[in-house]
C-alpha cells in the first residue's frame, strides 16, 4: 500500500522533552466518549475521534506480526499511569489500565482508569484496551481518517533508525526469467522447465506504479532543507581527534598542513570583535569557511544551516574536554592553561 514515513523536527520555543510536552500532542488511548445527551460540536468530534481510533489505531495481533509466539511489533505494550521517555530506550506512553469487572468507579476518579472497546473479528469479539493502542495525534487523525502512526523520537539512536529507514534505498527483489513460448512435454505429458537457474536469477529494483508516475514527472524524491556544516576536534599540533573506524579519513586530514578551521577560529577571534562573541560551534551560522583557508563573514544571513561539531568519546581525556571547552567558551585564543570547572 503506498505510504510515508516522515520525520518532523518541532521549533524550539519549549521544552520538548518532558512527558507534559508528549502528552500535548500524542495519545496511546481509547478516547472518551460523551454522554448521549450531549450534541455540542466538540462532543460530536470526540465520537469520531473514538471511532476513528478503535477502527483504525487498535494492533490485532496475528500470524502476519508474530515471531516464534511473540508479536514483533511488541503489543500488548505494559499499562503505566503517566508518560516515561527513559534513556536510549522506547518511550512508554501513558496508558491507564481500565477499572477491575465490577468495580463501580465514581466520577471523581473516573480520570485515574482507561477505557475499553469490544471489537467482533468474524465470529469472535475481542476486547481491547489500552495496551493495543497504536499511538496517534488526535488532530492528524481527525484531519486524514485513516491508520496514522505518530512516534516521540527523542533519543538519539531512534533519529538514527528513522534516518537510515527513511534512506535506505531503492526497494529490491530477487527476479526468475522464465520462457512463455509453447511448453516443451515430456514423454509422461508434464511440462519441462529447462532453465539456467545462475543465469535466470537476478536482483533487481522494483517500483510501484504511484512511484513510476512520480519519477517520469520529474518530482523530487528527497529534498534537504538545511545544509549541515560539520566542524572537526584538532588536539593541539593540528591533530585531528577521530573515532574508531575513521583511521583512513583522519590519515588524510593528516596529510594536510597543521593550519585548520580550529586554528583559524583562534586567528579569528585574535582579529575580529565581533567573533569573539561565539563558541567554536556558532561560528559556522555567521562566518564561512573557504576552501583554501579562513574564516569569512557572511554577507546574507543563513537560516537553514546547521552546524555539527564532531563527537569525541570520554576515553580521549584530551580530545572530550577541548569539545567541552569549544561547546562553551567564547573568545578563545589559545589552548594552554585552559581548563573545565570540575
């Protein structure tokens, strides 16, 4: 079924990572339901938002999601009172547990319990709870009415996935040529597929015919909004710090004379005032860096650019606390007899 996958990146004028915030725009619940009595417009939309939901957002675990007895989309998911964004780990949404079978809850603590809907399958009805919710965002479900999974990516291994999901390349499949002339019988009347299966067998690249159209109309399929400027970690003498894996990139920087957009940020600040006010990291969203050396002003103001400085692991005592001293300090000249508090 054709489909997206899209990651959104939220301005910056709150905090983002608090349950709170997740909570404002994510739910993994049955939605209420009002009264019979009550008509008003916003009673009518929260009917729909609960239909849309219990049609659309409740996992039925089957054949097609199961791995050796368990579901690999993880459902049921536990009940938690209230959102929990863990480290480097899944997000575990709220979703309140329903009220024991028999249990009289009364209105005043009706918002401490979750919801339930009985759903027939054929001949069978199955009754869901929270723990089956896929979560959504109620405007976006309102808005398209369809099956509409929204997820908080807050770690940085999930924006890891989600970019090497989003561009992991051309969908592919093994392919079988195989003859449609008359077929050759045997002397027992069956057919005879004689074939080279070596030469007959072949990966190749599909689309579908949504895909096809799009490319012959010459419409982009990826498009970056931001150019990323990546700034490297020198140790003093021009060395650059680098990671395992990297050696034959960090041989290369090597080669290069000492002279670095490190050393030129230190040229910089010795030279220009108005430089002086950044951190080793701010200095690519006003200045250029050009190709043959130094650090240029920008004549027009850049939005779209981000700049990276480059990650150093803590082992490399050296290399991690000049990263805590460019992240931090402005105006910075030389490196000796610098230090970080603590």
């Amino acid at each position: 079924m054709p489909h997206a996958h899209i990651l959104l990146v939220m301005a910056k004028d709150v905090d983002d990572r608090t349950p709170r915030y997740v909570d404002e725009y994510l739910s993994a619940e049955i939605p209420d339901v009002p009264g019979p009595d009550d008509n008003s417009p916003r009673a009518e939309q929260q009917r729909r938002l609960h239909q849309l939901v219990t049609s659309h957002m409740l996992h039925d675990c089957g054949d097609w999601c199961m791995v050796n007895g368990k579901c690999s989309k993880r459902f049921p998911k536990p009940f938690s009172p209230f959102t929990v964004l863990p480290d480097d780990q899944y997000p575990q949404y709220k979703r309140r547990s329903p009220a024991r079978e028999g249990v009289v809850v009364p209105e005043e603590a009706r918002h401490l319990y979750g919801n339930t809907h009985l759903k027939k399958k054929g001949a069978v009805s199955i009754l869901f709870d929270n723990r089956h919710v896929v979560p959504y965002n109620p405007y976006l479900t309102l808005k398209y009415g369809c099956h509409l999974n929204v997820e908080y990516v807050g770690a940085a291994k999930c924006a890891e996935y989600a970019f090497k999901y989003v561009l992991k390349g051309n969908d592919r499949a093994y392919v079988r040529l195989q003859s449609q002339g008359k077929p050759k019988l045997g002397k027992d009347g069956l057919q005879i597929v004689d074939y080279d299966e070596m030469e007959h067998n072949f990966q190749a690249r599909y689309m579908t015919a949504h895909e096809a159209v799009w490319r012959l109309m010459g419409y982009p399929i990826v498009g970056l909004s931001h150019t990323v400027n990546v700034l490297y970690v020198y140790k003093p003498g021009g060395r650059v710090v680098f990671e395992e894996g990297h050696e034959e990139e960090a041989a290369r920087r090597a080669s290069k004379p000492a002279k670095n957009s490190l050393t030129d940020f230190f040229e910089l600040c010795q030279t220009d005032p108005e430089a002086q006010q950044y951190c080793y990291h701010q200095i690519g969203l006003h200045y250029t860096y050009a190709k043959s050396g130094g650090w240029k002003k920008r004549k027009q103001n850049v939005k779209k650019t981000l700049v990276r400085l480059q990650s150093v692991l803590p082992r490399d005592r050296v290399g991690y606390a000049l990263r805590l001293l460019l992240l931090t300090r402005v105006s910075l000249r030389i490196l000796e007899n610098e230090v970080v508090s603590g």
